[in-house]
C-alpha cells in the first residue's frame, strides 16, 4: 500500500516539496506524511518513539524566522500556513529513516 502512494505522486509533484535549508536539501514532515500516506502527528510520534534513528543531521525544527519565511512564500504559504507548531524536516538521509519506522 504504501509503495502505491508512493508511485502515485509524480517526480515534479515530489521535487517541489524539496526545499534548501541551512545548506541541506530536505522535506517538511506535513509533505512527507502525505507521501507516505499517514497523518503528520503519527509520523512524528514514530520519529520520537525512535529517536535513536534520527539524529540531528537527519532531521531538525525549523526556527520561528525560517518558517515565517517559508510561509510568505505563495508556493508553501498555501500548502502549510495554516500549521499550529513549528514543523521538523527531514534529509535525505532522515526519509530514507522514515521508510523504517512508518
């Protein structure tokens, strides 16, 4: 089921949820939790069950500035902006831990 959703998003649908943040490529949990096809909360409540498996290089919160502007943005204010926490992301490294945990 889950390598189904997964191969239902297109390569440009998943390349723009790809952003630049302090010098690492990474994707929003909310984003991932999508493709992976489970709500956000149950996706970081498994990353904290086994937070062993993601150490800081593999995922960090954002600040209160960078995701200001990030939501200012038209292409993320529309998709995200209406989040009440400030969301982790995740390198690559932290969604390929991501596929061991959901």
């Amino acid at each position: 089921m889950k390598n189904e959703i997964i191969l239902s998003q297109t390569t440009d649908s998943i390349e723009n949820k790809i952003l630049f943040i302090r010098g690492e490529y990474v994707m929003i949990d909310s984003d991932l939790a999508e493709i992976y096809g489970v709500p956000t909360g149950r996706l970081n409540e498994q990353v904290k069950r086994n937070a062993e498996r993601f150490p800081d290089d593999f995922m960090f919160k954002l600040s209160a500035k960078e995701w200001e502007n990030l939501t200012s943005q038209n292409a993320t204010s529309s998709r995200h902006g209406g989040r009440r926490k400030i969301p982790f992301v995740f390198t690559e490294q932290g969604v390929a831990g991501l596929s061991g945990v959901l």
